[in-house]
C-alpha cells in the first residue's frame, strides 16, 4: 500500500513508525511531515487541499490518514471521495463535531449526552449581559478552531468580560471567536478516550491522561500538550461504565439519527467530577500527544485496524499489560512566542526510550526546532515509575536552545 499522512507532529511521527513495521506498507508521503517521517518516508510540503488531491492522483496513494483537525473541517474527506480516494476520517459535515462548538453543544444536548451546561452566543451585548449573573469560575469558548488555545477558564467577571471582548471584538483567533460557548465550570479530573468507527459503531481505546498545562502542577497557560500517561491512572471502572452509559452509547444513537456515519477516529475529551463523568468535547481524529502512548501500548496491527474499519468490519483493540509515558519537549516561551531553528543534540544517547520528532526538521546533516512542540520521548515500562524513568533519565541526554519540558509527567 501507498499511504499519505497528512500533519507534521508527534502523532503523526507516532503512526508512521507504527505503519512502519507492515510489511504491506510500501512507500509512506507526509504532508508536511518532520525528520522522524523523513527517515521514514519521503516529506511532500502541500498544504491546500486540491495540493493534496493532486498528489494523492498522481501517486496513486491507497489511503490516506489526516492528523490535524482543519484539513477535515475544511472538507478533505468530501474532496478526496469525488475523485475515489479513500481516506481515514470523517466529511466536513462531521468534522464539524470538532470545527464548532456550538454545533456540536447542540448535538451533545439533542441527544441528552452527559455535558455541562452551556448557552451559544452570536452577539456581544447579549454575551455581556449573560455574564453579570453566572456564578464563577466560568468557562468560555471559541466556537471555532483556534489551535486548542480558545478556551478560558475565568475566574471573575472581570476575566471574563475581557475574554468576550478579545473573542468577539479584537477577534485574536480570528473568525473562531465571533460565536461563544459559555458554559458552566466543572471541578474534576480530565481524561482522553479516543475510539475507531468502522461507520456503525465506535471502538474505544484505553483511557488516556494528558497534561495540558505548561508547567509542573498543572500551572500555567493551556498547550497543545506537555505529555501523557496510559493507561490513565485516575479513570476506573465505574467512570468507564458511566462514559459508556451516558456519553459513548448516545453519541452512537446520535450519529446514526442525524446520518453522521463515517470511517476514522472520534476522540472524547473528558471530565470526572465527584458527580461523574461529562464530555467537554469531541475531537474528530487522533489526539496528540495521546497517540503516542497509545501507539506504545497497541497490540494490534494499526493498518488491520483501519483496514477493518474502512470495510465496515467490527475490531478488537488489545492493549498491553504495561504503563506508557510521553514527555513533550518544548521551544522556550511555548506556548506563546517561541524562536526556531536551533540545533538538537544528543539524540544519539537515547537507548530506554523512543524518540519521536515533532517540531522538527532536517537541515543538512543537522535536526534543527521548528515548532512550539519539539520532541516526544516515549517508554513503556511495569510501573508508571518504569516508564517514566527510562523517559528522563533519556531527556537528560537532549538539548537544544532555550528547551524546557515538565518534570512531572507520569509522576503519582
């Protein structure tokens, strides 16, 4: 098979080193790709969509997998499947689970899923006014993409008439903040569980923990992700029979009533609290930094896996017996302004973990930072502490300019 996939991150680092090892798997593109997807297969730098249909013609590619979300919002599927291209994701249409939070607020509550609650705004004023008499924290979203920073938690009413105004009225991410989800404050833990469709039913993963915030202790600003841990300590039995009941089977009996069938991934973002579990969000395809503990754990053969998917077979997902950690290394002043282009060094010295390259790509004969999120160091292990062990005791090895990384991925 001639595969495609589409990102330049970890995740996609993550799948292309599990597709890898298939024998089947003749030649892998990555659009735009990094230097772990360089030494796998070739990078093509595309980004537009009739880019990507081309090249998917022209090299005659069997399947292609999308990474990121905004090649899906903006209708890859719809385009690559009127030239009878096959790829491993969702329509725009159902993209829009993710591409919009009002959308898919509405859908969470037509269908009664277990969500927090929440009113849509498309006007200032009426935002404004909404706010003077909630209770706080609040929480408001951009309802469109903005690269997972448009979510604030607000404290006061002052936080939150100043996030209402840089949505709506400086518009700092653009078209995403001119329609708000204002929803309430849920206290709690979150976890990450992603699951495949085959186009009639949804196969989850083992729950995942990501660590969102930029620094030790969970403080600081949101990111993309610092790391991750699977399978997630914090998520029992009871939490997983409460995400069944209440979030998996009804978005199940949703996507059929509203004729959302399709093949990919769907990714539910969680929160438990002492009432029980809630979906914050979907996401329409793999998570990222998630992936890459998954990967590590995953018994089976990805492409079995999608392959049985895209022929409407039912899967069954094994997971080894073992802890995984991710650490994430990061860019100084990530996730706000960050400087590129600096050497890494001591990749060679890392022999407990897996090295997966993210922001980063070949230069010459050197590998240079090219991103927020620069490198993922992943390891299995017996224990949490196993893992997390082999993972900085390898992150010591690495440097570049400015790098920083959290200290207490997989620590309990």
């Amino acid at each position: 098979m001639r595969i495609l996939i589409i990102g330049e991150g970890g995740r996609e680092s993550a799948l292309a080193t599990k597709l890898h090892k298939d024998s089947r798997v003749t030649k892998m593109f990555f659009a735009n790709g990094n230097a772990t997807t360089d030494a796998i297969g070739k990078n093509v730098h595309l980004s537009e969509i009739h880019e990507l249909r081309d090249f998917a013609i022209k090299e005659k590619i069997d399947l292609t997998i999308v990474g990121p979300e905004a090649p899906l919002v903006a209708g890859l599927k719809d385009e690559f499947k009127r030239h009878d291209l096959k790829v491993f994701g969702p329509d725009q249409k159902v993209a829009s689970l993710e591409g919009s939070k009002a959308f898919s607020k509405k859908f969470m509550q037509t269908y009664d899923i277990k969500t927090a609650k929440a009113v849509i705004f498309d006007a200032y004023n009426e935002a404004k006014e909404y706010i003077q008499t909630q209770e706080y924290p609040l929480v408001i979203k951009a309802s469109g993409l903005a690269g997972g920073k448009g979510v604030v938690i607000c404290d006061t009413l002052e936080e939150a008439e100043a996030t209402i105004h840089d949505f709506m009225i400086r518009r700092i991410y653009g078209d995403a903040g001119i329609r708000l989800v204002i929803e309430e404050y849920l206290q709690g833990f979150e976890a990450s569980i992603i699951a495949f469709s085959n186009g009639e039913q949804l196969f989850p993963c083992i729950p995942v923990k990501d660590y969102k915030k930029a620094g030790d202790g969970d403080k600081g600003p949101n990111t993309g992700g610092m790391g991750s841990v699977a399978p997630s300590p914090e998520f029992t039995q009871e939490h997983y029979a409460d995400f069944e009941q209440h979030i998996l089977e009804p978005t199940i009996t949703g996507l059929k009533a509203e004729g959302f069938s399709f093949k990919g991934i769907i990714f539910f973002g969680l929160m438990v609290t002492k009432k029980g579990t809630y979906l914050l969000e979907y996401n329409m395809r793999f998570g990222d930094p998630e992936t890459q503990v998954l990967m590590a754990l995953m018994e089976n053969n990805l492409l079995d896996v999608i392959n049985d998917c895209m022929n409407g077979k039912e899967v069954q997902l094994t997971f080894k017996d073992e802890k995984a950690v991710c650490l994430v290394m990061c860019s100084g002043g990530y996730p706000r302004n960050i400087e590129i282009g600096f050497e890494i060094v001591g990749e060679d010295k890392v022999k407990h973990s897996q090295l997966l390259h993210a922001g980063a790509i070949r230069r010459g004969d050197k590998v240079v930072s090219n991103g927020g999120r620069v490198l993922n160091i992943v390891a299995t292990g017996e224990t949490y502490e196993d893992a997390r062990k082999k993972v900085y005791e390898d992150a010591s090895h690495v440097h570049f300019d400015y790098s920083f990384y959290r200290e207490d991925i997989g620590k309990f």
